[in-house]
C-alpha cells in the first residue's frame, strides 16, 4: 500500500446554494391577516457519489407557514457542498457524511432561508441548530428496522 493509499482525505471542495424557491400563493390578500401563522419546517440529507472518492452532500429545508388552510409562504432551499472523502475506513465513511458534511453545510442554509424570508417581506424564520449525529442515527435504526 502507498502513502497515498494510506493517507486519509477529507477536504471541502466547495459549498454551493444548489436550489432555492419561494411561493406566495396567497398574496397579497392574505398579508392583512392578523393571525398568527402556524410554521411547518421539514428538512432532508442528501448524498451523490460525483466522481471517485468525490461526494456531494445537500441538506434541503422547506417552511411552510399557513393561517388556517391557506399558504402565506412556502420557501424550499438546497445547500449543497462537494467533499473530497479518500481512504477512511469504510465504518467511518457514513458518519463523515451523514454528520459532518451536513454540519458544515447547514449553517449557509440556515442563513440563505432567513434572508429570502426577509426580503420577501417577512420576519425571518431562524431554523434550529441540528443534532446531526441524532439525526443519522435515527436513519441508521430506521433502515435496520427496514431489513429486518
């Protein structure tokens, strides 16, 4: 084995905003409402193998905020980050991906949300730290129960 073999990798290649989306079906008539809109925030990891030993990683968030049954705005936002990842142990790989990559992704999504909410008009919507390692675990378990 070479030292090069033997060395392991892990670089950011670059971080990137892949896709970004905001919606106002409802505007502007609903912009008078005075209630107090109900905020639904989903998010998803992502992972593509680019080349060999190239990843890349997204983290998507999609809020929607309603009054009663009617959209006051739906914003879907995908950060993406392309990571060198070369010679780890193969038990080291998922948690690379599934917890740091997204760590490192996550805080650019959390601020590209809060600033299309604004300048759409809005109060921003500031989206919770994110327990990855929680998070990639719970799949971990959940794609276990699957096989079973």
């Amino acid at each position: 084995m070479s030292d090069e073999q033997a060395t392991p990798v892990f670089q950011i290649q670059r971080v990137y905003l892949k896709d970004l989306s905001l919606e106002q079906p409802n505007s502007p008539a609903i912009l008078t409402s005075t209630e107090q809109p109900s905020v639904d925030i989903q998010l998803a990891v992502g992972m593509e193998q680019v080349a060999d030993g190239i990843v890349e990683v997204t983290v998507t968030a999609t809020v929607t905020t309603k009054i009663e049954d009617k959209t006051v705005f739906l914003v879907e936002a995908k950060q993406a980050g392309i990571f060198e990842v070369r010679n780890l142990p193969e038990d080291q790989m998922g948690p690379v991906i599934g917890i740091a990559c997204p760590q490192i992704i996550y805080p650019y999504l959390r601020g590209n949300v809060a600033d299309t909410i604004q300048r759409a008009g809005f109060p921003p919507v500031h989206l919770a730290e994110i327990n990855f390692q929680a998070m990639y675990e719970q799949q971990q378990q959940q794609a276990a129960a699957s096989v079973q």
